[in-house]
C-alpha cells in the first residue's frame, strides 16, 4: 500500500510544473547566498583585506558552486515548461524520462521550451551548462576540449574557462529566470 502511495506521489510531482518552479526557486535562493558571500569577500578584496581573512574566495570554489546552482535552477525551469507545455510526461512507469540533448545541456532544453535567447543569454547559458556539467563539481572537465566555452565577448577562439557571473550578467540570469518563471 506504501509502495503505491510513493509511486502516485513520485509521479505526481515529477508531472507538475509547480514542483519544477518550486526546486528552481530554491535552487536560485541556495545559489544567490553562496554567491553573495563570495562577493562580499571580492569586494572586500579590492579594497584591500588581506586574502588571509577571506574564506569565501579560494580557487573561486563557492562561485563554481554558486553557479552550479544556478545553473540547475534554469534546467529545473526547462524541465517544468517542457511539461507544462504538453510535452512528454515527465514520470511514467515510475521512471524520471529521458529528456532531449545531450546530459544538462540547458540550451537544448531551452530550445524545447520554444523559449527564444538573446546573444547574452545564450552566452550565459553556455557558460552555466559548464558549471552544471563539471565547472562546479570538479576541477576539470572529462575532456580537455570541454575546458573552454566559446563566448562572443571572449577575443580567442577557443573561448574561456567558464566565469562567474559579472554584475550585470546577474540581471541577465534574473531576466531569464523571471521570463521562464512567468511562462510557468
């Protein structure tokens, strides 16, 4: 009897875009904490405290991870449209479906959602698909091809390292947020 109340309510949440716009609000709330406390410390930084008293900045570590989150946040809210939007159920038979594209990748969730991006956008959707995948998990992608993100603003052509956000990248991941949060 349990087992079949678990397997309703497994079923019902992963089919409701309101647990998928709940997880994303938590994880962008988990993510703007982290992420305030290392710029806090950034910011302490330039103006001239020694890096010693600074927990918050080593290796750029709780960025990463920052971003990780955010990262998961715009997926969550991929996900939640994909549904929403009558795609295929999320949940049959017990089992969390396979969505498009390759693992994480948020772009082609996005793309999915039928949600167009700006150059900005989908610049900092890269970028978060990085963290995602290994940026903010572990030091180093599988590959060494994966180490760099081709970015428009970024004069290589084998990209960059994916960055935290700047200052006003951060509005442009609230914007995003916000557009796919209202569709939802």
């Amino acid at each position: 009897m349990a087992k079949k109340l678990f397997d309703e309510q497994f079923e019902l949440a992963g089919n409701n875009a309101v647990f998928w716009l709940s997880t994303a609000k938590t994880l962008r709330r988990s993510a703007d904490i982290v992420f305030d406390a290392y710029a806090a410390d950034l910011e302490k930084l330039h103006k001239g405290v020694s890096t010693e008293g600074l927990q918050n900045l080593h290796n750029l570590e709780l960025a990463g991870c920052a971003m990780m989150l955010y990262g998961l946040g715009i997926e969550n809210l991929a996900k939640g449209l994909i549904v929403v939007r009558g795609g295929p159920a999320a949940v049959t038979n017990g089992k969390l479906r396979e969505w498009p594209g390759p693992s994480h990748s948020l772009k082609t969730l996005l793309n999915n959602t039928g949600v167009q991006l700006s150059e900005q956008e989908e610049d900092l959707v890269a970028r978060l698909t990085a963290f995602v995948l290994w940026a903010g998990r572990y030091p180093i992608p599988k590959l060494a091809k994966n180490m760099f993100i081709p970015q428009r603003n970024v004069e290589s052509p084998d990209g960059w390292p994916p960055l935290p956000f700047s200052n006003t990248e951060r509005e442009t991941y609230g914007g995003l947020f916000g557009r796919l949060e209202e569709e939802l």
